[in-house]
C-alpha cells in the first residue's frame, strides 16, 4: 500500500481511498494491493494540492515523519 497508512486516514479520506481502489480493480482490472496504492497517491497529491492552494496544510502523518506521539 502506498505510505499512508488507513490510521493516518480520516473517514471521508478511507471511503475515497475504498471507492477509488474497488474502480480501478473492477475496472481496470488491477489486482487490489495496486490498485489501494494507487489509491492512496490520489490522496496524498489531494493533501499536497490543498495546501498549494492555501486551503489547509498538507500534513504528513507520523508514519511517514516518524514523528510519533508519546501514549
């Protein structure tokens, strides 16, 4: 799967990710593990052109970072 994991994923974010991935496997007719990572870099490039747009930032998630919160 691409690097966002579905924990660093809001709600609407993982429907869209679900939506996206079931399109190109029925579709297309790729195989699902391609198609979620697929997925998952619509999402990101969704994040990264919000924040290019002014609207909101584009936040890596810790997995990514590493940044991880204590607790």
């Amino acid at each position: 799967m691409h690097p966002l994991k579905s924990k660093d994923l809001s709600i609407n974010e993982r429907e869209q990710l679900d939506e996206r991935a079931a399109i190109l496997e029925f579709d297309a007719g790729w195989p699902r593990v391609i198609a979620e990572s697929e997925a998952g870099r619509a999402i990101a490039r969704q994040r990264w052109l919000r924040d290019q747009d002014g609207h909101g930032g584009w936040i890596l998630p810790p997995s990514i970072t590493g940044h991880l919160e204590p607790g």
